[in-house]
C-alpha cells in the first residue's frame, strides 16, 4: 500500500469516528480495570504498614529485594507507598529497601499484569516487569550510594 | 520459538473473553473472602468503588486524548517520531510524554496498543510506561516524606533508568521478522 496516499485519508477521519473509536478501544478495557480496582481493593484492606514491616529484616541487598518484591505486588495511589515507605523508615527499614519499595510501587505492576499482557503481549508485559523488579533495585542502591556521596 | 510481538494482543474475541475470565476470578475471590470475612469484602468494595469514583476525570482524559490522536496523528507519523528509527528525539518524546501522562498506568495500555499498532517501538512504549514514575505533581509529598535531595536524586535514576529499560526492551522484544 502507499503510504503517501494513506495519510491524507486518514487525516481526513471525522472526529466523531476518532472518537467512537477510542471509546471502543477504552470500553474493551472494562472487565480488566474493574478487576483491577477492586483487586486493589482488597489489598488495601488486607495490607497494613506493619504487615509490610514484618517482611524487612536488616540486611541491605536482602530487605531491598524484598521491599522491590512487596512494591511490585502492591497497587493503588504513589501517595500511599510515600505514606508506607515514611511510616517504614520510622520503623528503622533501611532507605535502600523503602526506595526499593516505592520505585516497585510504580514501575511493576504484577496485579495489572494480566490487563498489560493482553493490550501490549505476553512477552513485552512480562519481561518489562521482570525487567523492572531488578531495575528497582538497582535505582536503590544507586539513589542511596549517590546520597552517601553527595553527604 | 515465536514470539508474542509487533502486533499485541491476539484477536479481539480472545482479548475480551480474558478480561471476563480475569473479571470472574476476582469477584469469585470477593465470594470466598466474603463468607469468612464479610466486613472487609464491604471496606474493599467501598475503596474500589472510590477509586473507580477518583479515577473518572483520568478515564475521560485517556479517551478524548485517544480520540485527539486517533484524529490527527497517522500511522506514518507515529512511526517517525516513536519507532525504531527515531532515534533519539524518540527517545525524549515517549520520556516527556511519560512524565506529563498522569492517572494510573493501566488505564494507559488501550493507548499504547494503539500507538504500538501504529508504529511505536516496544522501547519507545516500556520508556512511556516507566518514566511514569516521575511525578511531578506528586514531588512535593515526596519531599515532604524523603527530603528535596533524595527526590531530586532518585528523579535522575528513575529517568536514566527509564532509558536503560528502553534499550534493554528495544533490544528483548523486537519484532518477529515476517
């Protein structure tokens, strides 16, 4: 096909079929995000700070895997995980482990994984997250070690 | 071994029945729960139908904003500015784009895909979805939490960080040549 004689015609798209067109595409999502939120839902109510606590142990690479692990199963506003993670470093849970854990909060999203998965594919949604989850952990350790040099 | 790439998603039928099935399992879970514990299935309904509630502004936004660039953007274009060959300002473009989007990542797939089907690159798309993570209208609270040294810090991380996964996806997911 052209490619110079598609454009135009596209261009030419009447703003209402544009816009049927992205409701429809937006009304497929439905299930998906009613499943997550109220997936979303349930771990909030499920899911304290002092729960999350419990999970920290005091060793450096160890708790900040786990803060990446328990970021990337959570979900909701990155409000919460600032209010979790200050709340966690007043417990004495190591900065490493709470950035860890808010970097996870917003860049992994296992409970969304399911909803990524069928809009951008499997592979993509899956080794973006794998991919991510260490990534958290890696900016933590970065963001900490630049701190302690910037002292 | 094939890879599941270039075009997302496997048909619309399939695509829809898993959002049923996902649906499905999730409220048969609410069932479960709520046999054991029926006050904590009502404060999860009533936080999810508060979300759903705060989340309507973003809906509307991530629709018309479909719309906008279902109407005025070609395929052609989408491929220029965010595919393979964009090179850097590619780059920059799906970084900007991804900090100025605002709302929860999922509700910004279906846009995605569009744009994926158009000619965005995997990379362009996963540097979309990671520099989400800088928010700049929530900085303040971080700095009110972490401090301005720890946010301005952990901003540049997440932006270089963003780039490392670009690449790193760029690189895992291209597609399967035909």
């Amino acid at each position: 096909m052209n490619d110079k004689t598609q454009a135009p015609a596209k261009g030419r798209r009447s703003a209402a079929d544009a816009l049927i067109k992205a409701l429809k595409a937006f009304a497929s999502m439905i299930p998906q995000l009613v499943g997550v939120m109220l997936l979303i839902g349930l771990f909030q109510t499920f899911v304290t700070s002092d729960m999350i606590a419990s999970f920290f142990s005091g060793s450096i690479l160890r708790d900040s895997i786990v803060g990446s692990l328990v970021g990337s199963i959570s979900g909701g506003n990155p409000v919460t995980s600032y209010i979790i993670g200050g709340e966690l470093i007043a417990k004495h849970v190591s900065l490493v482990a709470v950035t860890a854990f808010i970097v996870a909060w917003v860049t992994v999203g296992v409970i969304q994984l399911q909803i990524e998965a069928s809009f951008l594919g499997n592979h993509f949604a899956v080794i973006r997250n794998t991919i991510c989850f260490f990534l958290a952990i890696a900016v933590a350790l970065a963001n900490t070690l630049t701190l302690e040099l910037l002292k | 071994m094939k890879k599941t790439t270039g075009k997302p998603g496997r048909g619309k039928q399939q695509k829809s029945k898993g959002g049923y099935y996902f649906l499905g399992l999730v409220l048969a879970a609410y069932l479960i729960i709520f046999f054991f514990k029926p006050g904590e299935i009502q404060q999860s309904l009533m936080k999810s139908g508060l979300l759903g509630l705060r989340l309507l502004p973003a809906f509307t936004f991530v629709i018309l904003f479909m719309g906008l660039v279902n109407y005025l953007v070609s395929p052609q274009t989408v491929s220029k500015y965010m595919g393979r060959e964009s090179g850097l300002k590619g780059w920059l473009l799906a970084l900007a784009m991804g900090i100025l989007s605002h709302g929860p990542i999922y509700i910004w797939f279906s846009f995605l895909k569009e744009l994926r089907d158009q000619g965005m690159s995997s990379g362009r798309a996963a540097v979309f979805l990671y520099s989400r993570a800088v928010k700049i209208p929530l900085l303040p609270v971080m700095v009110y939490y972490f401090g301005l040294m720890f946010t301005i810090v952990l901003q540049c991380w997440l932006i270089i960080a963003s780039l490392v996964l670009g690449g790193l996806i760029e690189k895992l997911d291209s597609p399967v040549e035909p």
